[in-house]
C-alpha cells in the first residue's frame, strides 16, 4: 500500500458485497476445520492439524469481523487487537506442537496428506478469490485478507511437504511446514497489531 492510503478514508466493510463474501468464507472455513482435523489424526500430520487450527481460527475472526462492521472504529479496531492476539496464540500453539513431534517421531501418512492439503487449497484459493477486491481497508477488513492469505500460502506449503514426506520417508518435513506456518501466523499478527493500534490512536472515542 503506498503512503497516502492512511490520509484517505479506507474502506471499513460497509457493503452488501463484503457481508456476503464474509459469510462464504465463514462456512468455508468451518467446513474444512472439520475435514482436515479428522484427515490430520488419520495420517497423523502436525501440518494438517495445524492447517486445521487455523481455518477454525479464521472462521471465528471472520465471525468477529462481520460483528463489527458498521460499529465505531474504536471497536473495529479493538476486534482487530483480538485478532492479532489469537494468531499470536495460534503461531505459539502449533510451533510448540511442531517441537513435541520432532521428539515423539511420528512420520505421516504422505498420500492422505497431500491429498487433504490439495482440497483444502482448492477451498482456501476460493475464498482469496471471494475476498481479494477487499484485500486493502482498515485493520479489521485487512485482517481478514491475511487471514486467507496465510491459509492458502500454508496449503501449499503442506501440499510440498507431503510429497517431500513421501519421497524421503523422514517426519521432518512435516515439522518444517508446521514451524514456517507459526512463523507466517506471527507475522500476520504483528502487522495487524502495528495498523490496529495506529487506527485506536486515531480514534480515541
């Protein structure tokens, strides 16, 4: 975003277009929370349960974030805060699930990986696509862009684990993947802290 996004009005949500595209991904995302739970203990894969954690996580803030359209930015701004702090719990979370593994081996099953990470990037490139003309906004709406961002980036990245699982029969790849998408969630995180608390500055009422 260039310099002067933060002089002119950013867009807050306020459309029929943005509500309904919330609600889409809302039921994405909880849908594939449950499907790629249960394929993450079948094939015993940290990468998928934390892919897993992350769409359940989306769907709550996604939640959250069609809440407070329409309320003052202060509250905008502190569901944004929110935000932050769960993918800080999420990163936290699935990094220290990823070192457990890397000392209680369990190798996952690669194929059933693979193939769950292809459906859940198949439903994760929808709703970048439902979402991508709102990428830009203040941190509540852009929030929700990293949001899918994230997923669809972890996708992938689980996608190539598995086939690496495959070819050199070894879990490390697994926890590599697991140990990237904490880093990716950390990141997220601060960005929407940085814009939340310049936009709360803003908007002390």
């Amino acid at each position: 975003m260039s310099g002067s996004c933060c002089e002119a009005k950013q867009f807050d949500g306020m459309s029929p277009g943005f509500r309904r595209a919330l609600i889409a991904v809302i039921i994405i995302n909880a849908g594939m929370f449950v499907v790629e739970m249960l394929a993450g203990a079948a094939a015993q894969s940290q990468a998928l349960k934390a892919d897993a954690l992350d769409f359940i996580a989306d769907a709550a803030t996604y939640g959250l974030s069609l809440w407070v359209i329409g309320k003052p930015p202060r509250w905008r701004a502190n569901a944004a805060l929110i935000k932050a702090g769960s993918l800080f719990v999420m990163g936290a979370s699935i990094l220290a699930l990823a070192l457990y593994r890397a000392v209680f081996v369990a190798q996952p099953v690669a194929e059933l990986m693979g193939g769950i990470a292809l459906l859940a990037l198949a439903a994760n490139v929808i709703s970048v696509l439902i979402l991508m003309r709102w990428r830009d906004g203040d941190a509540n709406v852009r929030s929700v862009w990293l949001c899918s961002r994230n997923d669809a980036i972890g996708n992938i990245a689980v996608f190539v684990s598995a086939g690496i699982v495959w070819l050199t029969h070894s879990h490390w790849p697994d926890i590599i993947v697991a140990v990237g998408m904490a880093g990716l969630f950390l990141s997220s995180a601060f960005q929407i802290l940085a814009q939340a608390r310049h936009e709360r500055a803003h908007n002390p009422a």
